[in-house]
C-alpha cells in the first residue's frame, strides 16, 4: 500500500482515492504522437478562465527564460467576468528592473495572447514551505481581500503591482 491516507484529513483522503482504492495524484499528463507521456500541471492549479483550461506551467516556463526574471509563479484568481483570471508573481533578478509592457508582450510573442496574464505583481520574493516549494496557494489566499490576513493585493507590501 502506498498510503493510508492524509493525517486527520478526511476529506483530502476521499479526493485522493478513487472508488476502487487508486491514489490519485492530481498531476496531468499528456502523451505525444509517439507514446511518451509528459505531465504538464496540476489539475488543482489549472486555470479555468472564459471556459479555456489554461496551464500555468506553460506561462511559467516562458516567464522564466526572460533574462530579467528570477522567478516566477502564475495563478488563478477569481474574476467577475472570465471565471479565473491569469495572475503573475514575478521575482526579478538582482539589478535588473522589471518592465510588465515588456513582460506582456514577451509572453504573446510565446504563446496565444489569452495566455497571457491580466495581471501582475512584481514581488520581492515568493512564499515556500520548508522544503523551498512555492506556496502558490498562499498567494491566492493572500491576494483575497476577505481572507483572514488577506491584503487583497500582494504587491502593495512587496513590490508594484498591474493589471492589464
């Protein structure tokens, strides 16, 4: 057995397995035309915005290969109109300034322009657990104006922020 389940968590126990007593592990793959299989994401970090299933590894994978940018995360954040909008937290290098016009269109001459983020926040550092994996979940609940501690907008104690 690979694991009982999560400690004292019910609920994460009951969306991890499936009814015959599979683990399901949340990542997403996808196999090329020649069989090899890549996983491209997480299903719980998967943007959905107008209906479009976006993966921000893809958006993170770009933004990383900007030589100005030291490191990057994207998310979904809720929006009144698209569902989810695409939200980038961006860590420059040192002595490097961060242009988001220039960020913006870095990323649509990438990929699709509905890849790109509607929004942007240019952040000292971004927030990790003890073994330095990014907490993109702190960053949404953070960026919540009704989450206890929650500012609303990340980049107003850390850094600047934009919305496109």
């Amino acid at each position: 057995m690979l694991m009982a389940g999560y400690l004292e968590n019910p609920e994460a126990t009951r969306e991890a397995f499936t009814d015959d007593g599979f683990v399901t592990v949340g990542d997403i793959a996808v196999a090329d035309e020649e069989g090899f299989i890549s996983i491209v994401d997480r299903k719980k970090d998967m943007i959905i915005s107008g209906g479009v299933n976006i993966f921000p590894r893809e958006i993170e994978e770009v933004l990383a290969r900007h030589p100005h940018v030291d490191e990057v995360a994207v998310v979904g954040l809720p929006d009144e109109v698209y569902g989810e909008r695409i939200t980038a937290f961006v860590v420059s290098r040192e002595n490097s300034t961060l242009d988001v016009a220039g960020l913006e269109q870095y990323v649509m001459d990438s990929m699709a322009k509905y890849k790109t983020p509607r929004e942007w926040h240019v952040v000292d550092a971004l927030p990790r657990n003890a073994s330095g994996k990014i907490l993109k979940r702190n960053l949404r609940d953070d960026y919540q104006p009704d989450s206890p501690g929650g500012t609303g907008d990340p980049g107003a104690s850390q850094g600047q922020s934009t919305t496109s």
